[in-house]
C-alpha cells in the first residue's frame, strides 16, 4: 500500500510518517496544497491512500484571513479528493469539533448537523463536503483539541508559561494526542473503514482541566469564563465528540487522562 502524506511538518504527520511503511510524505516545499500542483503531483506518485494531515489551524487568524484559511481547509481537499476519484485511492481527511456551534447538551454524534462558528469551522466543514461530493472513497476524521510535545498547541503553552494563569473553564472537549491519532489512523486503514468517525479519546474536560492535569495540582490556576478571555473567533461551549462508533469498530479508547500521560 502506497502511501501519499501531506503535512509532515504538522503534529499529526511529523507522527504519521514515522509510523507509515511505504509513505511519500510531503510539506510545503514540496507540495504545496496552496498552488496548482496537486493534480500533476498525484499523477507522477500514484498512491493507494492519501492521508492529508495539512491544515490551516490558526483559528482566531482564520477570521481575518478567510481565503487563505478556504484555500488549505477547502479547496485543496477538494482536488485531493478530486485526484482521489481518478486513481481510485481512499482519501483520509482530519477535520474539527468546531464544524458544531455547541448549542447541544450531550457529545455530537458524526450524523448531528453542523453548524460552525467561526472561519476555521466553516473552512473545515466545507472541507468535508467537498471531500464527500467528489464521490471517492474517503475516510473523515473529525478531532479536537489536538497537542504534541512539538509545534505550538495548548499542551506546550501550558508547559511554559510563567504562573499564576487564567484560564477558560466553561468550554468542554476532548484533549486528543498527535501520537494517538497517527496510532488509531493507521488502524482504522489496515480495517478498511470508510466514511465519518469522531476520533478522540474517552471522557472530556474543559480548558481549565486540562490545563490543571498538564501542570498538577499544586499549580497556580485560576478558572475564568470565556467572556473574560475574548478571542477574535467564538468557541463552541460544547465541543465534545461522541467516540462510540470509533470503539466499535477499534476496541475501547482510552481516556484522554491516560494518553496525556503517555506524552508527557
């Protein structure tokens, strides 16, 4: 099995390749899923599966810079999955909790309608319709709140910042590892899985609890509600995605405390 990978540089590729036996991965430099190259691209590499695990993801930027955030979340899945349809391969594709505005209650099931708040969502939700309207054979894995001990994510800005720290405690989601995700993609391959999956780990927590699980107990934390940390882009209050169809099928996830653990 051939594998085309864009994103090495990005969390869950710099993972994906180094778990991937036969990958062609690929960054900016050498794709670049902003241009016109993509079409001739796939042509000369010709994969099985095409993994992109590129993303524009600065989500408060996204509301200033919505063409570039429509280019990389958008358009440039559409012609993989283009490309995708014409060689006959499965597309794998990342997308977001923030394709949800948080108005329901209880975990967002993959059939819930979505329903973004922000550019980034929009971007990626019409990522995942152009993907599906292509009519290849794709894989859509929604996740959240993704971090590594590289790159730049919450994870990180937890481990260095100076305390005393203020921090949201009325947004829920699941805290999901780079490492976690590339481990159960592969699984999901080798399974031949197709459609729309949620892909995180168990249980949930806010912003807040996460923090406090990176740092301890002894850390100097304060919680605070959104409306004191105004962001250019609005958050979803509840952005947790039900997992129980990705169990199914893969066995039972850990919970999001346990794979913290691992990375830490």
């Amino acid at each position: 099995m051939k594998v085309l990978l864009t994103g090495r540089s990005g969390q869950v590729g710099w993972e994906l390749e180094r778990l991937l036996e036969e990958v062609v991965a690929t960054d900016r430099a050498t794709l670049d899923l902003a241009g016109e190259g993509i079409p001739g691209f796939l042509s000369r590499t010709k994969p099985d599966v095409i993994i992109n695990a590129a993303a524009y993801t600065a989500v408060d930027r996204a509301e200033s810079e919505r063409e570039a955030a429509f280019r990389i979340n958008a358009t440039a899945p559409g012609i993989l999955a283009e490309e995708a349809k014409r060689l006959g391969a499965l597309l794998v594709h990342f997308s977001t909790d923030y394709v949800f505005d948080g108005e329901k209650k209880s975990p967002y099931l993959e059939d819930d309608r979505p329903s973004p708040l922000n550019v980034y969502g929009e971007s990626k939700l019409e990522g995942e319709k152009r993907v599906r309207a292509s009519g290849c054979r794709h894989l859509i894995l929604r996740t959240s709140w993704v971090y590594a001990p590289r790159g730049r994510n919450f994870f990180l800005t937890m481990k260095n910042a100076k305390q005393p720290l203020r921090v949201v405690d009325d947004q829920r989601g699941v805290p999901t590892s780079s490492r976690f995700l590339a481990e159960y993609t592969i699984s999901l391959l080798r399974k031949n899985v197709e459609g729309v999956l949620h892909l995180v780990p168990s249980g949930e927590t806010t912003w807040y609890g996460f923090a406090r699980a990176i740092l301890g107990e002894s850390a100097a934390l304060t919680p605070i509600r959104s409306s004191e940390y105004p962001t250019p882009a609005r958050r979803p209050a509840n952005s947790v995605l039900d997992n129980r169809k990705a169990a199914a099928l893969l066995g039972a996830l850990p919970d999001w405390r346990d794979v913290l653990s691992a990375v830490r």
